[in-house]
C-alpha cells in the first residue's frame, strides 16, 4: 500500500496542502510546533478514521474554520485487498477521504461511496505510527498497553476487531447494572447471567488471538532490539490474563457480589496485562531512557513487520509514520535505525525530524526520496 497524493485543507494548523510522495523515503523537516506531526496524524486519519491524538474531531479542525478535509490517493496491491475483494485494473488506485464539520457527524468515504460503519474501513490501509506518546505504553495503566495488543490484531482480523467492539458494549452494560442494583434490595441476576453468557464466547475469541499474537510477535521483537541495542540486552513481553487460569463463566458467578459492591466488572479480558520485561525485571523499574525509547522503537517496528508477515499478499507492506525518533538517542543507535527502515521489508516511510543531516543520511541512497519542510502549517517540497 503506497500513499501517492496527501491532500489536507484547514486539518489543525495546516490551512492548505497537496503533496506527492515517494513510494519508499519522505521526510518533513522544521522545527517543534510547526505542523510536522499533523502531517502524519492526517495519514493516520485516513488509516484508522480517527486521530491518533484527540477522540473530539472537532479539535482536529483549524480553530478559525468551520470545517476540514483530508484525502488520500493510494496505489493498491493488484492481486486483492485486505477486505480480500479482487482488484481490475481501473480499481489499483484508491481514494480515500474524510471531511470534519463542527456539530455534524464525520463524513469517511473511499473512492465516493460513505462507509455505514467506520469499523469496516479498519485494516484496509495497515500503518504502524512511531511517536513520543508511545512512552504511554510504559507510564500509563494496562489499558494501554491492550490497546497496543488490539491495534496490531485488529488491522488484520476483522472478526476480534468485532469481537472487541462487541465485547466492550456488554461491559459497558454489564457495569451500567452493577451501578444500578448496588443499593436495591433485590438485584435480577438472571440480567447479569444474559450479558455473562454474551461476553464470554468474546472473550474467549479475543483471549485466544492476543495469545496467539504474543507468541508470533515476541521473536521479531526480540531479534529487532537485540539488532538496534547491539545485543547487550535480552527483553521480553509476558502476556498476564485471568482466562490463562480461570473459566470464566465460573468467573462471574463467583464475583458477582464483590463486583456489586465495586460497581465494575473484575473479571474478564478487560483486566489483560502485558509484561514489559528488560532482563529479569519491569522495564518501567530499571531501564535508561535510551533503553526505553530502544524498547518502544522495537516494539512498533516489530508490528510493521508482524503486519507484513501476516497480510495476504507478499507485496503489501503497511505505511510506517516514524514522528521525532532520535530524540534522546545516541548516534550509534540512530545508525542503527537509519540502516534498519531503509530494508526492504519495511514499506513506505514517512519521518519528522528538526535536523537535516539525520535525513540527509538516510537519503543519500535513495534518488526518489523526498524531503517536504513544513513552518507555520506550510509545507514545501525541498530538493535532495
């Protein structure tokens, strides 16, 4: 899948914008706050529907203006697509677009036709994004870190992406419930029994297939950190679920009353942790900064390349976006980096940076790449 036209009208500070790319190397230079990240969170748009920074679409809109868009040109795999639809030739190049208007509900069309439901446009343009929020993964609770595992699987299993959505609306009643009898004095447990018997065939699914992902996905990880760390350092990610254990029907009868008195379900996939592990202890406990961001990098880098591996065809590759990387790394790992995207198992790429020798670096190789620089929400094409 390779990104041939970006055009972007009023999408946060960018006012206007119509750029071509290059199939495998682009990169937007330009100091901090000048509307390099809005670039990619305009591609990530047209990957996943949403921004990858706001779930409120109206702050994704120029503060002055009443409405954005942003389209993208692709250029698809001929053999089929992810929604395993067979491709002519009239169909290898696709458009995709989303308009945002305040007070009205986002229109998402690809090639002209509206989608009735944003969930199916998932996984049809795979893309893995690189960027400083994914330190969240680390801080932040073990929500985060499930929404990592959801990410890469949902890209290529329509079926768990279904599954999760459904599964989380029965929560979401379930917790409703608990709230509501927490002080009746009889409680209808046959309600509760209803939603259980609907949550679990769910939660098995997505149980199996983040088990199933964890197992796949840790050698690319490990062979990748061990690549950039210079093998100094052995890592590891342990998937934690209450089902590796418990049944799960059992489960819920067992803790209903303890959940009535919390007001929130305590058993389920919902509870699912994954272990970030360097050497025998949490990564969040002993690691440098280096060590983290070398960490985080492997991770999402090991997702394009799980990504890959598992798409139907050998030539689909999702886009990788890498957002300010070699912050707070030291040159020696940055070559590292430098000389690992640049493979060819890595698909198109797009990369932020305030220094140009980082880009010059990776360019010089590559006549077809391309550097854009971005000031103020304006965005010129630079020769290499």
């Amino acid at each position: 899948m390779i990104l041939t036209e970006l055009n972007i009208l009023n999408y946060r500070n960018i006012r206007e914008a119509s750029m071509t790319f290059a199939p495998k190397l682009n990169c937007l230079i330009g100091l901090n706050g000048q509307g390099k990240t809005n670039v990619l969170d305009a591609i990530y748009m047209l990957s996943f529907t949403k921004s990858a920074y706001t779930t409120q679409d109206s702050l994704n809109i120029t503060h002055d203006q009443e409405m954005a868009m942003v389209q993208g040109v692709y250029k698809m795999s001929r053999e089929q697509n992810l929604l395993n639809e067979p491709l002519t030739l009239n169909d290898e190049m696709m458009t995709v677009s989303c308009g945002l208007r305040r007070g009205v509900k986002k229109q998402f069309r690809r090639d002209r036709k509206d989608y009735k439901r944003l969930i199916d446009h998932i996984g049809l343009i795979p893309l893995v994004m690189v960027s400083p929020a994914d330190h969240q993964l680390i801080e932040e609770g073990s929500d985060e870190r499930r929404r990592f595992m959801d990410s890469v699987i949902s890209q290529l299993d329509k079926q768990y992406l279904e599954h999760i959505t459904r599964y989380s609306a029965l929560l979401k009643q379930r917790n409703a419930l608990l709230k509501q009898y927490q002080d009746a004095p009889e409680v209808a447990w046959d309600l509760f029994e209803v939603l259980e018997e609907q949550m679990i065939p769910s939660a098995q699914y997505i149980f199996s297939a983040r088990e199933q992902f964890i197992s796949r996905f840790v050698p690319i990880f490990q062979e990748l950190y061990d690549e950039l760390s210079g093998g100094a350092e052995q890592v590891s990610l342990i998937y934690q679920s209450q089902l590796h254990t418990r049944d799960l029907r059992a489960a819920y009868l067992s803790t209903r009353q303890r959940d009535l008195i919390l007001g929130w379900t305590s058993q389920g996939v919902h509870k699912d942790e994954l272990q970030m592990m360097l050497g025998d202890y949490p990564l969040k406990r002993v690691a440098s900064q280096g060590q983290q961001k070398t960490y985080l990098l492997s991770m999402k880098l090991a997702q394009a390349l799980y990504i890959s591996q598992r798409l139907t065809t050998n030539d689909q590759k999702p886009i990788l976006l890498l957002d300010d990387i070699f912050d707070k790394l030291d040159s020696e790992r940055v070559a590292r980096i430098v000389r690992m995207v640049k493979r060819p198992e890595f698909g198109q790429i797009f990369i932020t940076d305030t220094d140009r020798q980082h880009l010059t670096d990776i360019l010089r190789p590559d006549p077809e790449a391309r550097i854009f620089c971005v000031a103020d929400g304006q965005i010129q094409l630079l020769t290499t």
